[in-house]
C-alpha cells in the first residue's frame, strides 16, 4: 500500500505553524533620511516645542512642567520647553526594557534589534464571514484573546480586540483584563484610557504575576498607548495614564496620530516633525514623573485621501514614513513602535498588499513593536477574525526571511550534486530524503493545491480558507494553566471593583 495517502491526511487535519519564538532583526534598517535631513527634522521637533509648544489640557501636568523649568500659558494651556530641558529629561528613558509575560517563556524584549508582533487592539466592531461587521460581545472578544493565544507567531495581545458592547461602558475594562490574564499566558497591552483604568490595570497584573509595586517597577509587565490629540495636544484621560503608567514604571507608548493633510502637514518632513515633537513632549513628561521610566516613539504616519478626506493607510506614504520614524527613534535612542494597517473594509486582496506595505515598512524600518500585527480592518474601526488568519500567515513568512540562510559544507550540498546527472532531479537523492519534511517553509493558511484538487474542495479563497481555520483553532484551543488562587483573588478583585463603580 502507498504511503501517502496517510500522509496525505495527516498533514490536512494539521494546522501548520512555526513555534513560538523570540525574533530579531539581523538586516540593516532602511533609511531614506540623509544625516543632514534627520538633523533637519529633529531640530524641527525641538523648535516646534521651544518656540510653539505643545497643550496640555490636565491641570497637574502643567504645573509639573512648571516647576521643571518650562513656560506655561494657563489661558492657552500651552506649555513650551527649551531644547535643553528636552534632551537632559529624553537622557533618562532606557534604549531597552524588558516585558514580561504570565508565562515566563513568553517574556519580551523591547528595543536593539528585538521585533515583537501585537495582536489588533482597540476597534469599535467585529466582523467575520458568517455575520459580517457588528458590535462586538464579550464572548466574542474572549474568542479573540483565545486565537492571539493559539497563534504563535503573534507574542503580545493588542489590548482588547474590540469593544464588548453588551458589557457596561463603565466597568467592561475589568472584564477585558480578566480575559486576558487568564485566557492567555502571553504579554498583553493595558486599556489606559484614563486614571482608574491604569490602575485597575495595574492591580490586576500585581495579583497575576504575584508581585509587589517595586518588583513590577523593576520588570515591567504593562504596555499602553498613549495617543496624542495631533496636532499638540494632549487629553486628560491620556494624561492620566501617563501619570499611572510612568510612576509605577510601566511602559508609555506615545502614537500621534497624524495623517498628513488633515491632522499634520500635507507633507512627509512636516508630519514627522510635528510627530517627533509631540512624542518628545510626553518623553518629558514620562521622566519627569519617573526619570528612567521606558518610553516608546510610536508611529503612525500616513496621509488622507486629498478628495475624500478619508484615512489612506498601507500606503508608499505610510512606508517611507515608518522607515523615516526608525531613523528618528533611533537617534533620539528610544524603541520604535509601528503598526499592520489598511483602509480595506474586507479580508481581500487590497487589505493583504495594503498590510504588506505597512509590514515592509514597520519590519525594514526596524520596529521593536508592531502592533496591530493581526485582525485590523477598515481603517481600524474592525477586528476582523478572518484578517487574523491571514495576517498570521504573513507574519510567519516575514519570521522565516528574518532567519538566517546557513551556509555550511552540509547545506552547500556538493555531494548532492554531483550525484544527479545533468538533466535529472533531486527528488530522490539521499540528501532531499533527509530533509523533505523541513526543508522550506510550510503555510498555515496558503494552498499549493493544482487547480483541480482546489476546484474540487470548492474553489474556497484566501477569507474562506481563514474563515476555517479560525474555528479550527478555537476548537483545538487549550487555556493555559493559571493558579485556581490566582485566578479566585482576580475574580474577586473585579466584583469588589463592580460594586465601587456602580455595576
């Protein structure tokens, strides 16, 4: 009887993955900024800070800033900063930290030539093929957490995949982190919007990890992002996360958003110079509250649609950019952050190139965290669990083309070939044998079927395929171990939090 097809099925009740695994990135970045030209934009920066400023709208953040050596206009609300008082406070923020995870295997390194991908986080709605695009619902986003956690390739949640509308605005944060320190034993983001937030946050990480304040200052657990209100401003919930993040000495992950045209201007050099400049005002404050607090330079450059209005993302524009920020971040000597995004509103061919430019860009710009590396949709207004699988898939092929080709006398294979004849193969030679298994990589989500094998599964497309193996996922999905103390003491924290909020 033939072999194969037993192997045959073997491999088709499989769901192929590469295993968990630390990356780094060993090509040089590329930079498209001459050394005069970053010069130019980080002196931009300063210049905009010195001479223009930044608003903050939180009251103690300006009185901080005053005491510290800053102008503050009270009427305006504008707080400017010497140039001086900018580079000695961005001194103090570290090039590289560490982020640990309930699994101690799973921890992360953030900066030098460390890539970590983050699953989506923050999206209003979900979508998938079978209901299409919808509020989300915590079961829902449970669902989600539990795929970051069986996808390998992905090592950070996203900080929740979607909003659980059928949970009370007030209190569903809670829920959220319960969630993630339970369902997952990976890395996961805070929801910081706001002071109670962060320190709910907070708590519940001192319970799941068993630590105190100054051993989760020591190694920290908690990434937020801190947007920015671009163009130079900074809200109060934001502001109040900076304030929890920084002093328990947790990560501050500061984005603008800044789409050149609308909120920045309609340029490349502008926008980067006011995103550089709204990053290093909130730096200043991170340090000031806590100096060495870790800090990131998050970008999320791009441009408006010019007749439309609309986000353009995934775009040349939107790769330059991020290949551009890698230079800034890495002369002001803080980690990078970027993003896999797009304006496609279905799992379809322009969300796949549209994520390849952004990952060119994020990976080749040399990002320590690309976040929303898995799920997003519309502008970010969707997670979507079909683009989950798919950009699962291509994050493990940029995983394999950061591995190094090994160049030895046994992969240089001169035996081999002079064992076949000119005109003959190597499918049967003793060193294909050897290797057949494991020698390329294997998809997880991609077929290599002729056309009639795939016409007779059905014709199924790229979403389709993802729609399947999404579900096979959860099926096989194991909830990772977690002290049943543990996991009481997180439980009772969220009820007794409840009851103080009203829910």
């Amino acid at each position: 009887m033939s072999r194969r097809p037993q192997r045959e099925r073997r491999v088709a009740s499989a769901v192929h993955q590469l295993p968990w695994r630390s990356l780094r990135n060993p090509y040089p970045p590329i930079e498209p900024l001459s050394a005069d030209q970053l010069e130019a934009i980080i002196d931009g920066a300063l210049e905009v800070l010195e001479t223009y400023g930044m608003r903050f709208l939180e009251p103690e953040s300006r009185q901080l800033m005053r005491v510290s050596g800053a102008s503050v206009d009270e009427d305006s609300m504008m707080v400017r900063m010497d140039r001086a008082m900018v580079l000695e406070q961005l001194a103090h923020a570290p090039s590289i930290f560490g982020l640990r995870a309930r699994n101690p295997a799973r921890d992360l390194v953030i900066g030098g030539n460390h890539l970590v991908f983050g699953a989506v986080g923050g999206p209003a709605f979900v979508s998938d093929l079978d209901r299409g695009r919808r509020p989300g619902t915590y079961a829902e986003q449970c669902d989600f957490i539990r795929l970051v956690q069986s996808l390998e390739i992905l090592h950070q949640e996203g900080g929740g995949p979607f909003e659980a509308m059928d949970l009370p605005p007030e209190s569903r944060h809670l829920d959220l982190y319960l969630a993630q320190l339970t369902l997952t034993d990976k890395n996961c983001q805070g929801f910081v919007l706001g002071r109670e937030r962060t320190q709910d946050c907070i708590a519940m990480h001192r319970i799941a990890l068993g630590v105190d304040d100054a051993e989760l200052a020591r190694n920290p657990a908690i990434l937020g992002i801190v947007n920015t209100n671009s163009p130079l401003q900074l809200d109060i919930p934001m502001t109040e996360a900076v304030f929890e993040l920084a002093r328990a000495g947790q990560v501050t992950c500061i984005t603008p958003f800044t789409l050149a045209g609308s909120m920045s201007p309609a340029t490349i050099a502008g926008t980067l110079v006011q995103q550089t400049a709204e990053v290093l005002a909130v730096v200043v404050l991170a340090q000031l509250l806590r100096p060495g607090a870790p800090v990131m330079y998050g970008s999320f450059a791009s441009n408006v649609d010019m007749l439309s209005g609309a986000p353009a993302l995934g775009t040349p524009e939107y790769t330059k950019s991020a290949w551009a920020s890698g230079q800034i971040a890495r002369k002001l000597g803080i980690p990078l952050r970027s993003s896999n995004t797009t304006s496609s509103n279905y799992p379809d061919a322009q969300a796949a190139y549209e994520s390849g430019m952004s990952l060119w860009g994020a990976v080749m710009g040399h990002a320590n965290l690309v976040y929303h590396a898995g799920g997003w949709l519309e502008n970010g207004l969707t997670a979507s669990f079909e683009k989950l699988i798919i950009d699962a898939e291509m994050l493990q092929m940029v995983a394999e083309s950061l591995a190094p080709i090994p160049v030895n006398p046994d992969t240089l294979a001169l035996d081999a070939i002079r064992s076949v004849a000119p005109g003959g193969h190597h499918f049967g030679t003793q060193h294909t044998l050897q290797r057949y298994e494991s020698a390329f990589y294997q998809p997880l989500l991609s077929t290599r079927d002729n056309f009639e094998r795939w016409q007779e599964s059905g014709s199924p497309d790229t979403a389709r395929r993802a729609n399947a193996l999404w579900k096979k996922l959860l099926q096989n999905y194991e909830k990772p171990a977690t002290d049943p103390a543990i996991e009481e003491a997180l439980t009772d924290f969220v009820a007794r939090r409840k009851r103080e909020i009203g829910h």
